[in-house]
C-alpha cells in the first residue's frame, strides 16, 4: 500500500535526497494523517459519549490531537521545502525538526490532560455502557494505527526523516494504548470492574512515553548533535581513496535540516606536488561527497612534507607524547624549522571530547614532553578539538 501511495502521489519519489520530494513525502503523510485521525477521532467520541466511557473519550482527544499535529507536519514540510533566500542562506531545512518538537510538545500536552481526567474518574467512578459497536471501533482503531506505524516508519526510513519517525512512533502508541483500552473494557464489562479511570491513566502514559522520546529525538539535531559516524566514515574514506591527498582533518558536519548539510575539512597535499593540479583533485573530490552523500563540501589543502623521513620520524615521536596526556589525541599540520640554538614544533593538536584538561595545559604538558625528549624542541601548538568521530 506504501509503494502504491508513493507512486499515486509522490512524483519522483525515489529522489529521496531532493528537499522538494521530501516536502510532496510530508505532505503524504500529512494528508493520510489528518484523514485518518479525523475518522477514528469523530467515532471515539460517539461511542464515549454513548457509553460514558472517559477513556474512550480521552482516546478520541488524542486522535484529534494526532491530527492536529498532521497538519503541524503538513505545514512544517511545507516551509522546509522553501529555497533559500537572503535571510536563511542555508536554506529552511531546520523548519522539519521544529515541526517534530512542536508535534512532540502536543502530545506532552495531551498526555497530561487525559491523565488529569483519568484521575477525576478514578475518584468518582461512573458505570460504563460497554458494546460491540464500541469493541469493533476500538480495534479497528488498532488496526488502522498499526498501518499508520508502518506507513510512516517506511517514509522516515527513506527519506531520514526525525518529524515522520516521530510521527510513527506516536501511532505505534496509539495501537498499543487502545489494544490494552479494550483489553481493559473487556475485562471490566464481564468481571463487573470499575476500570474505566485506571485505563485512561494507562492511555495517558502511554501518550506521555511517545511525547518525551519524540521530544528528545527532536531536540537532539536542533542542539548539533555529533554526525552519523558512518557519514564520516564515508567521507573519510572517500578522501583519502585518491593517493594525491595524505591525511584528513578538521572535518565538521554542519547541519541544517535534511537535505541542507554542510561539510568542511582539512586535505593533507603532498607540499612538493603540483599545486594546480592536486587543486583540481580537490575540486573532483568536493563533487564526488556531494554526489554520493548529498552535501555541499568544501576542502581546505594543508600542504605538508610528506616525504622527509626526518620529518616524519618527530612527527610519529610527538603523536606518542600526546597520548600519554590522553589516548585519544591526534595531530596533524606538523612542521619543522631547525635552527642554531633550537628546533620549532609547530603542529595542531586534535583533543577529544572529555578531556579534562584545559588547552592551555595541554600545551605546556606537551611542551614540557618534547623538551624531555629533547632539550631544543620548542613547541608552537594550535589546539583543535575533535568535532566528528
């Protein structure tokens, strides 16, 4: 039904990288949603009025609500999908995580308003007119959330998509949460139970538990949490797959929305190569991350003396030092200048996260290390630290 839908409604739907074919997956999305929750939404509230059953009616509300939060991500596609202009230069690609923390802030919401109804009833509990209509509603209403689930699980794994994997996570929710309604129902209308209360509690925490994992998913990109390890991975190796460049550094993953990542890094070159033409190599490079990974990447070249056997030798000696301050030090951008009375150092220094020095001691202990080793290394360090795992 997935592959239906996509072909039916999403022109050139498997150009998942392209933003506007992410913004017609949204709107899919969106429009199923709003249609769907309308429905099960406008027959909760029948059968719970029908019936007196608050949770049932507490069911219904979080339908509504779901279908709010469709037209939330309906819209919020919508703005993502915006080219750039000369106030967001990168673009609105950010506009789709602030539609999943806006969908996650609704369901907070409406967790803690059903529980607050829940509770009343529990303290003044009320017979329920339990039915078939109303089992047969309730489990359809499984039925359809469960396809929801999967309908969007499917459209956030193509298109890597946090709103729409919020958005399934809060269907599967919703199945569970109604499954055990009935459950509950059931089991009050033939054992004589006054349940009704103590359902919606569990209808509500069910609803509380899917606001805050979206809510943290959500956040997470919105604060710049660290890349994908196997983007960078991929970057790295596609960098160094061509011979002419050494080493790579300083490499930041700059996020802004889907589709609008940015990628910087430092290329090692051979110093004594021909400058035009490991330029053109860079520029090839830069590319080729662009096609294969869907980034704007821009390459900084850091010529170096690759070949001075002298030269590498210190510069193996000093990676040692630094890791005797921590393990996970590197360096990089290393260079010599002897002269009568002493030898310059001078290198940048990657230092990992939770390192609990300062970088001003960090430079005097890896100062004090290379006057150890020996007495006319001078150190001039640049610390960087370690952005991208």
């Amino acid at each position: 039904m997935t592959e239906f839908l996509l072909r039916r409604f999403v022109r050139d739907y498997e150009r998942v990288g392209d933003p506007e074919v992410r913004e017609r997956y949204g709107v899919l999305s969106g429009v199923v949603g709003i249609l769907l929750n309308l429905a099960l939404s406008l027959g909760k509230f029948l059968v719970g009025f029908a019936t007196g059953a608050v949770s049932v009616t507490a069911d219904a509300l979080n339908n509504l609500t779901d279908a709010a939060s469709s037209v939330v991500t309906l819209v919020g596609f919508r703005l993502a999908g915006q080219k750039a202009d000369e106030e967001h230069p990168f673009g609105h690609g950010r506009m789709e995580y602030l539609t999943g923390l806006a969908v996650s802030v609704v369901i907070l919401l409406v967790g803690l308003e059903v529980a607050k109804e829940a509770v009343g009833k529990i303290f003044h509990p009320q017979p329920v007119d339990f039915s078939a209509l109303t089992a047969g509603v309730l489990a359809a209403s499984v039925a359809v959330k469960l396809w929801m689930y999967f309908f969007n699980r499917g459209l956030s794994r193509k298109i890597k998509s946090s709103a729409l994997q919020a958005t399934a996570a809060d269907s599967l929710s919703d199945a569970a949460g109604t499954a055990i309604l009935l459950a509950g129902l059931l089991a009050g209308h033939f054992f004589e139970l006054h349940l009704d209360g103590f359902l919606g509690i569990g209808v509500a925490l069910f609803i509380l538990r899917t606001g805050w994992e979206s809510l943290r998913d959500t956040v997470d990109p919105l604060l710049g949490r660290a890349p994908d390890p196997e983007l960078v991975r991929g970057i790295r190796e596609t960098v160094l797959a061509h011979p002419e460049i050494s080493g790579v550094h300083d490499l930041v993953v700059h996020d802004y929305g889907p589709g609008h990542v940015m990628v910087t890094l430092h290329a090692e070159v051979d110093i004594e190569g021909d400058m035009a033409a490991t330029h053109d190599v860079i520029d090839n490079v830069e590319r080729e991350l662009a096609q294969r990974y869907r980034v704007i990447a821009t390459i900084h070249m850091d010529p170096i003396a690759t070949n001075d056997a002298h030269v590498n030798e210190v510069k193996e000696t000093m990676l040692v030092l630094a890791r005797k301050i921590d393990e996970g030090m590197t360096l990089h951008d290393f260079r010599m200048t002897e002269g009568p009375t002493h030898t310059n150092l001078i290198f940048d220094l990657v230092v990992p996260v939770g390192c609990p020095l300062s970088d001003e001691e960090v430079r005097r202990e890896m100062a004090r290390l290379a006057r150890e080793e020996n007495e006319r290394y001078l150190t001039v360090i640049q610390v960087d630290h370690l952005y991208a795992q």
